[in-house]
C-alpha cells in the first residue's frame, strides 16, 4: 500500500505575516513593549506598584518613620535654641518634610529640594519709574513682559524688581517633582546639571497672570516661561539618590 507523503507546512509563508513584523523576535511581545523605556516611564511604573500594593505601601512607611527620631540642639543659648526649634518644628515642619524625602527616596530613588528664601516684588513703571508692590499694582503677562496700569496713568511694560525679605516664617523647604527634572551627566568629571521644565498648572497660571504665582515665583522661572525654556539650577539644588 502506498504510504502518502508527509504533508509540511510552509514555514516561510507563516513567517511573512503581519504579526511576524511585529513580533519578529521570539523575545518580545506585547508585555515587553508595555515595559519603561525610561526612567521617567519607571517613575509611572513605581507610583503604580506603591499606590495599589499595600503591603509595599505599609513596608515603606517603616523604613521612613524608623530612622526619623526627635531633634536635638545644641547649644548653651537659650534664645538660639528657641528660635532654632521655632524655625526647624514650626516654620519650616521638618519632620514632615524627612517623611516627604523618604516617600521620594523609596518611590523614585531620587529626591530633589531647594530652599525658598523670600522676597517681596515690585513694579517699575518704565514712564515715571515709580516702584509699585505687586501685591498692589495691576498688571497682566503679555508676551514676554509685565504690563502695569501705572499710577501715572500709562499702561506699560514695566521691570521686575525683586527685594530680599528678613521674615524667616517664609522661608520654604521646596520639593521638586521627579518627573519635570532632566539630568545632564558628565561621566568624566562627575559634574551633573539640573534641568526644570515647568508643568502644565504653572504656565497656565501664567497664562493667566495668577497673582498667586506670579506675585511670588523667583525670577528664573518667568525667564524661563517667557523663553520657553528649561530652568537650570545653580548650586543650591540637594540631590538624594538611591
């Protein structure tokens, strides 16, 4: 009896298809696409992972509160240890700050602060060059200038004037969000540059001549909005990494 021939399948015809395209590699499909492809994906992926697993969530809050014990001063001056405690407990709430730095540090395995210093703002008219509070003046963001309704009564572009102020309870520990920072690393001298693009709530509080915003956020950053650029930070940046 004749034996009939092993029917084959045309392997090449299989191969040519619209998923073989896609998937021509035996390594990677759909859950190795979905993967990060940086570490601003990898930050999205790690909020993921700490805001719907609490057994991660409730093993993090341990290792931020263990290391965090009370504060300790020291110094024969009454005074200097009241005003120290002041500043450190009330003012500026630095346990709760630590406890913000280590849900970053854990989350992110990258915390980013700065300190705020304040400072009161004013307007110069460019007409009679009276200096006016922004707290006080009228104003609006038009393009890349300040407009003020001067006293005077002309309507100008007016220059910022900002003016350092002595009232510590203004001072602020100021944490800066992960996913605005970019990095720019030099592997031969170490050196690392600081880059802060501004998020979509601040431009559009811009946009909008906020007093809120405009009246107290730093110079460097209304530069940047008007430029449309990334701010650079000098020196003063703590970078905490893991």
């Amino acid at each position: 009896m004749p034996i009939s021939p092993v029917s084959t399948v045309n392997t090449a015809a299989l191969m040519d298809t619209k998923y073989t395209k896609l998937y021509n590699n035996p390594n990677f499909d759909y859950m190795t696409e979905m993967l990060p492809k940086n570490i601003k994906d990898m930050f999205k992926w790690a909020e993921l992972v700490v805001n719907n697993a609490p057994v991660v969530a409730n093993g993090m809050k341990k290792l931020i509160n263990y290391p965090l014990t009370d504060f300790i001063y020291k110094t024969n001056s009454d005074k200097i240890r009241t005003d120290t405690k002041d500043l450190i407990e009330n003012k500026l709430k630095m346990r709760s700050h630590l406890l913000d730095v280590g849900a970053d540090y854990h989350t992110y395995g990258n915390v980013f602060r700065t300190v705020y210093f304040p400072f009161d703002r004013y307007l110069k008219c460019s007409s009679c060059g009276k200096e006016t509070n922004i707290e006080y003046a009228e104003f609006k963001l038009v393009r890349n200038m300040v407009v003020l309704t001067c006293e005077c009564g002309r309507r100008r572009a007016s220059t910022i004037v900002d003016k350092d102020s002595t009232d510590v309870s203004r001072i602020r520990l100021v944490n800066w969000d992960p996913h605005q920072m970019d990095l720019s690393f030099n592997p031969i001298t170490s050196e690392t540059s600081y880059y802060y693009s501004l998020p979509a709530t601040i431009k559009r509080g811009l946009a909008m001549s906020d007093p809120t915003i405009v009246n107290t956020l730093p110079k460097v950053f209304l530069d940047s909005y008007f430029k449309s650029r990334a701010i650079k930070f000098g020196a003063n940046i703590f970078h905490l990494k893991a």
